[in-house]
C-alpha cells in the first residue's frame, strides 16, 4: 500500500492530487477496493505542526468527486478526529480523511 504526500501538482508530472486519485481509481479492478487516508485541511489550524503546503491536504468529499458514482460505491467518506501530540508535548485534535469506496462488478 503505497503512503504519498504529493503536493499539487505532482513533482515532474503535472498531475494535481485529484488527477492521482483518479489514476489510482482507474488502477482499481472491477469488485476491488479503494483506500484513501490523508491528512484533513483542518490539521494547520492546530499546532501539532504540519507543513504549510495545504496543496498536500485534502478532504473525503474531494477524494470521492473524482470517482464515477455510477461505478463506485462509497462505504466510509470521514475525517475522525484524533488525539496528536505537538512539538511542545501538548495534547491537540487532529482529523484525517478517509474514504473507502469498492468499484462495483
């Protein structure tokens, strides 16, 4: 399972994050599933200390609007919120984005 943190667009390709999710859609076979986890939009707000490229953050809904609905049945579209702990040590609420989505047969 691959882990990317790709800003947009995409180093040497020109592919923005919307354009790599549809790729890794399209890879998907007909009954297989999708598994996207990302860190959420929120998380710079907070101080557990991201880096400021909110290019690299996305949301579930933005992850799920590349996919055809007429092929893709979305099982989790979240962004669970998470205890984290900053530079200082302090406790802080992080959310991640989830989507899990299986390419119907």
């Amino acid at each position: 399972m691959p882990h990317l943190h790709i800003p947009q667009p995409v180093a040497g390709c020109r592919l923005p994050v919307a354009g790599l999710h549809r790729r890794l859609a399209g890879a998907v076979r007909r009954g297989g599933r999708l598994l996207v986890v990302g860190h959420h939009p929120s998380d710079p707000e907070t101080s557990v200390g991201r880096p400021n490229v909110p290019d690299m953050l996305f949301t579930p809904e933005q992850v799920a609007a590349v996919l055809d609905a007429e092929e893709w049945d979305i099982l989790v579209s979240a962004a669970p919120s998470r205890e984290a702990r900053d530079p200082e040590g302090q406790s802080v609420t992080v959310h991640d984005t989830v989507l899990h989505a299986v390419r119907r047969a």
